[in-house]
C-alpha cells in the first residue's frame, strides 16, 4: 500500500489562500492569530496536496470529528492525517485504507525531567530505550509511533495500554487495530512515524515550499532500511497471516 508523506517547514507569513473555499477561510476568523496561521497553512499543504495529486483545483470540503481530527466529507477522498512540531507542518495521506501520523522535535531536557507521554508503557519499551545510544530520542520516537497509531480513526476512543510496542523485534500488539504497520525514523532533530492500516509497503517522501512547490525527497519500500534510527513495526496478526500463507 502506498502512502505519501509531505513536510513543509516554514517561517514565511500567510501563503496564497487560493485553493482554500472561502467558507473555510472565513471560519477562522475568531481563532487566534498563532492559531489561524497553523490552521490555514496546514489547509494550504493539503489543498496542494490534493492538486498535485489528484488535479482538485479547490480543496474539498472538509468535516472534523468528535477527536478533533479533520476529514473529506467524500467518503471516497484518500485518508490522512495532520502533524505539527515547531514551524514544520506535516500530511500522511493514502488512496485506500485509514492512516496516522505524528512528528515531535527531540529536545534536549535534564535527565530526571521526563515528558508523561515520552514516558515508556512497558518492559520492552523501556529496555529498547535503555538500549540505544540517546535515550531521549529513543524515546521520542517511541512516542512518534504510539501517537501515530492513536491518530488512526477511531483508535482514540480505546484504552492506550491496549496498544503495546516491541520494537527490539519490529513487532506491535493491538487489540483495536488488529492489522496496522508503522514506519518511523529521526531526521536531524525531527522523529516521525506513519502509520497505516492494514500494510504500508511504500512510504514516498516530499518536501514543501511555496516558490518549489512538491518535490520528491526519498521513497521507503518494504523492510528496506533507511538509517541506523529507521523503524517499521508490525502487528502481530499480519505476521501470523503471513507466516500462515507461506505454510
């Protein structure tokens, strides 16, 4: 299944609003102005998005669920997800089947200062995070895809301990997504992980600029390995289905 994964990172003021329906537009009126800016430029990257992709000139109509999480009224649209850290804005998206996406910055905090949600879920998080050479980014990134995987529609409304990682082995367990996968890595400061269900065979990687445009950055296949901090989980129902097949 393929996926495409586009980044933005930008300082610049408001770009052209063009492919945004005025109705939109005029709805973040009463937002603050911090809120706003994020809101539209987020807007902005997936209307380009749906124009590179699809040829849409003018951005779909969009709804938001009880989460919070924006979607196509269409239910035939592509699915994606909206992640923000910092000034980089960041869009998971995918013709079929349901997504989630999340990006954290990797700061640098004191060693007994530690984040709720960095904080490690099980045994086997907490080893692997031991494990590795900067732990705080171990554990951001671990963050990364356990947020990832929460984004994914419908997942938030479960219990977080019915999700449980075990990236020593590449594997997940989780009783609400039965069949999901995850890819995740750390570039320079930044930790992503995109998540999909029910396989994520092809991760294609853009970059964003208002005077560029869409340009292609990377592509991710199968348990292809992209850097020393590059991840991809799987659960545990795909491996056995798999394993079964080839029985």
């Amino acid at each position: 299944m393929t996926c495409h994964f586009v980044r933005w990172t930008s300082t610049e003021a408001l770009p052209d609003l063009q492919r945004l329906p005025d109705r939109l537009i005029s709805s973040t009126q009463g937002f603050s102005a911090k809120r706003r800016e994020r809101y539209l430029k987020s807007r902005v990257l997936l209307a380009e998005m749906m124009f590179y992709f699809f040829g849409y000139p003018l951005l779909p109509t969009l709804l938001v669920s009880p989460e919070g999480r924006p979607y196509f009224a269409d239910p035939n649209m592509p699915n994606f997800s909206i992640g923000y850290a910092g000034n980089t804005i960041a869009i998971l998206l995918s013709e079929e089947g349901s997504v989630g996406m999340d990006i954290e910055i990797v700061h640098v905090r004191p060693t007994n200062q530690v984040v709720p949600q960095m904080q490690a879920q099980t045994q086997a998080e907490q080893a692997w995070i031991d494990a590795q050479r900067d732990p705080l980014e171990a554990a951001t990134q671990l963050c990364t895809i356990r947020q990832s995987l929460m984004k994914i529609p419908g997942v938030n409304s479960h219990p977080p301990n019915n999700l449980k990682l075990h990236p020593a082995s590449g594997r997940l367990r989780s009783t609400c997504t039965p069949a999901v996968e995850v890819m995740s890595d750390v570039d320079d400061y930044l930790a992503w992980a995109c998540a999909h269900i029910p396989t994520l065979n092809r991760l294609i990687m853009w970059k964003y600029t208002s005077a560029t445009g869409m340009r292609k950055s990377g592509e991710i296949l199968q348990q292809q390995r992209q850097s020393v901090r590059y991840m991809k989980l799987t659960s545990h129902t795909i491996e056995k289905a798999t394993s079964t097949a080839l029985q």
